[in-house]
C-alpha cells in the first residue's frame, strides 16, 4: 500500500490523507530525516488506529520497525508519533464517525460446510476474509493514487 518493499514509508501528502491529517499537522521533527519519521507515523498509525487488527498487519509493522532500526532513537521516535497520532484521534474520530454513517454495514461471510474446515486444519493453512480485508483497505489506507 503506502508502505516502501525495504519497510519504509514515504512523507507525502498520500501518507497525510491516509492518516486522515495534513502535512503540516504531521511536521517532520528536527534532525528527523522525513523518511524515518514518515515510518514512525506508519507503525503508530497501526499501534494507536489499527489495534484491533494486529494479527493483519503485524508483519508490516516489524519490517517498519526493522528498517527504524538504522536510528539510534527509534522507538523513541515511534513513541513520539503514536503521542502525536493520539493527540489528533479526536479529529479524526468525528471524520469517521461522517464516513461510517454513509458506509455500508460489513455483512458475515458465508459458512463453510465442516468438510472444508477439516481440509483447513489439515493444511494448517489461515483463511483470510477478503470482503472484510478488502473493507479494511479501503476505509483505513484509502489514498488518491491506490
């Protein structure tokens, strides 16, 4: 989505839309180079926003956090930018709160028959939920160029 092959994100304006905020809300810290901070911002985003969902995007977070690591400060760093993305909730919660009233409501997958769970457990395959993954996409890193 937003998030670079190597782990990290870039500081644009589609990282601020898919943060729901602005470039200028968002300052890039001083002797922060903007790529690093753009990264903390991710991994809060997914730490202060996204909680709920850890086992969805964890991965993304530990390749993000592996590439902070060049940085001697980083968890500092990603400490200062959940303080940051939890300081501008409110804000966006009233946004959300506007765009979930005009979405539709998630339905329920459809069960499978208990042969296929079997088939499931025997592979020790995951099954992921796309209509609701797909929901998730497109409501929480929705952004101009995706």
């Amino acid at each position: 989505l937003l998030q670079c092959f190597d782990g990290s994100w870039k500081f644009d304006k589609y990282l601020a839309e898919a943060l729901q905020s602005t470039m200028e809300m968002l300052a890039v810290p001083t002797d922060v180079p903007e790529e690093a901070w753009a990264t903390a911002l991710g991994v809060a985003f997914l730490r202060v926003r996204a909680m709920s969902r850890e086992e969805e995007w964890e991965l993304m977070a530990q390749k993000a956090l592996a590439w902070l690591e060049q940085l001697p400060d980083a968890s500092a760093l990603v400490s200062q930018a959940c303080v940051l993305l939890q300081h501008l909730a409110p804000q966006v919660r009233a946004q959300d709160e506007s765009f979930a009233a005009n979405d539709p409501p998630l339905q329920a997958p459809a069960r499978k028959p208990p042969h296929a769970k079997k088939a499931m457990k025997a592979a020790h395959t995951v099954e992921i939920n796309y209509k609701e993954f797909t929901y998730f996409v497109r409501k929480v890193w929705a952004c101009s160029r995706c």
